[in-house]
C-alpha cells in the first residue's frame, strides 16, 4: 500500500501507533493490474490513539485482500511506547501488534479440479496467531524506524505456509525540512523492503505539503523500474485524502494499466 510512505506510517511499523494524542482513522483501497482477469484488490482499516500523557499509543488493524481465487484476511491490535529522550523533543519507539490471520481459497473463482486435495487442504487449516514487531526513533526533523511483520513466518514455525512475495522486514529513514513559504515542508525518505523469495525492493522518495498544509504530493521511485505519484488535500488538519498510481514494474508494463489507490483520514484531536 502506498499509504505506508506518508500517509499511515502506522501501517507499515506498529512502533508508529498514537504519536499524536487523540485518534486516527485510516482506510484505504488499491486495486493492482486492472483488466486482468483476477487481479489484485487490498482493503485496511485502521485506528490508533495516543494517549494523553505521550507514552503509550494503542491501535487496530483490519487488512483484507484478495488475488484470483486466494484470499487473505488479517486482523491485530497494537501496543506502541513511545520512550522520550533529552527532555521529550527525542523519542525512542517500540510497537507490538499481535492479532488473527485466515488464508483461504475461493472455490467459486478456482478454475480446474475442485477435488484435488491440494486446494481442499488449503481451506481446511484454522485461523492462526501471528504479529509484528517495530522500533523507531523520531526527532523533530529525523525519523529512523525497521519493522518485523509476520513474525510466525519470521521465527520458521509455519513453514508449511510459505509462498512468496511475502514482506519480512522493512527499513526506513526520512528527513523533513520545514519553510515559512509556500511549500512548508519537504520530506525525502529512503526505504528497503525485504520480500520472501524475491529480491529486496529499494524505495526513494519525497513529499511536499504546499499552502498550510492543505495540500501534498509526492512521489516514489521503486527498484521494481516503477514510480508512484500521489495527489492528496487536508481540510482543516482533520480530513485528508490521498490518490496514488503507480506504475507496472518492468516485467509487467506490457500486460495491464498498473496500480490505483485511495486513501482517506480522519483525526480527532484531544
């Protein structure tokens, strides 16, 4: 999701849960590959809280997405400690997030023998506990942050369940810089992402907030060869909204139209 950069850090790296005091609301929609039969499609839901005293932030994920006939559906809720340093303007993060995850097949979308045991076997694992781990550490300007999601597959104890393209950590470092002008902030960011059984994929970035913060847009460049625009409004420091496209990566350009996102963001200050 490229919500992951700017808009809902907290997506990416639960150590990001309730920076602020008072609530987020985030939710978002991408569908990958259109005109191909099948494609792609993700759905989030998420919320997190900081907490008055700036310590503690709480949060809650609901992810779904689905690909042809598999399905994924995921569910946690999140812990997050916010460790403040040299007199509160450092801090020191740490985030844990632990909740449910059920993969299935749809037998309704399957094409070809609805009777082999592989698909069948498929369906009949349970529902299983699974989570992510996150640190980061925050300055005013400087923001360095690594994350561990799916730590059952981390630790090797659900190797029976392994495919790929499946993220395995993710590393990031962004810097904003701040004007009294028209652009009021520029914030370039670097980030790696580690996928099972693929190469690692290279991230570089910047976004810029324009009038009072009432308007952004930024863009991506991928090691995949793609790139990712995104266009988004802030109306009163309350609700936003992000769209994003991004490109086919090299091997894909030639087969569909690449990859569409909307995001919406709704805060309640304390």
């Amino acid at each position: 999701m490229g919500s992951i950069y700017y808009q809902n850090q907290f997506l990416a790296n639960p150590a990001m849960a309730g920076l602020e005091t008072g609530l987020n609301l985030n939710a978002a929609f991408k569908t990958q590959w259109t005109g191909i039969d099948g494609a792609p499609k993700i759905q989030y839901l998420t919320g997190d809280y900081g907490l008055a005293n700036t310590k503690v932030g709480l949060g809650f994920l609901f992810y779904n997405e689905g690909a042809g006939a598999i399905n994924r559906t995921r569910a946690t809720v999140t812990y997050a400690y916010h460790l403040p340093l040299n007199g509160e303007t450092n801090f020191l993060d740490f985030g844990l997030s632990a909740g449910l995850m059920n993969e299935w097949i749809d037998f309704g979308k399957a094409k070809g023998d609805l009777d082999d045991d592989v698909l069948n076997s498929f369906n009949d694992r349970r529902l299983y506990l699974d989570g992510d781990f996150g640190v980061a550490y925050r300055s005013d300007k400087l923001t360095l942050q690594a994350a561990l999601p799916n730590l059952k597959r981390f630790f090797k104890r659900d190797v029976l369940r392994n495919v790929v393209d499946r993220s395995i950590y993710f590393i990031a470092a962004g810097y904003k810089f701040t004007t009294d002008k028209v652009i009021n902030s520029i914030e370039p960011k670097l980030v790696y992402r580690g996928v099972q059984n693929y190469d690692g994929i290279f991230d570089a970035g910047v976004n810029l907030q324009f009038l009072g913060n009432k308007l952004m847009l930024n863009g991506i460049y991928h090691s995949t060869n793609s790139f990712t625009a995104g266009f988004g409004a802030n109306y009163k420091n309350q609700f936003s909204i992000l769209f994003q496209y991004t490109t086919n990566t090299s091997k894909m350009q030639s087969y569909s139209n690449g990859e569409f996102e909307v995001g919406l963001k709704y805060s309640i200050k304390n």
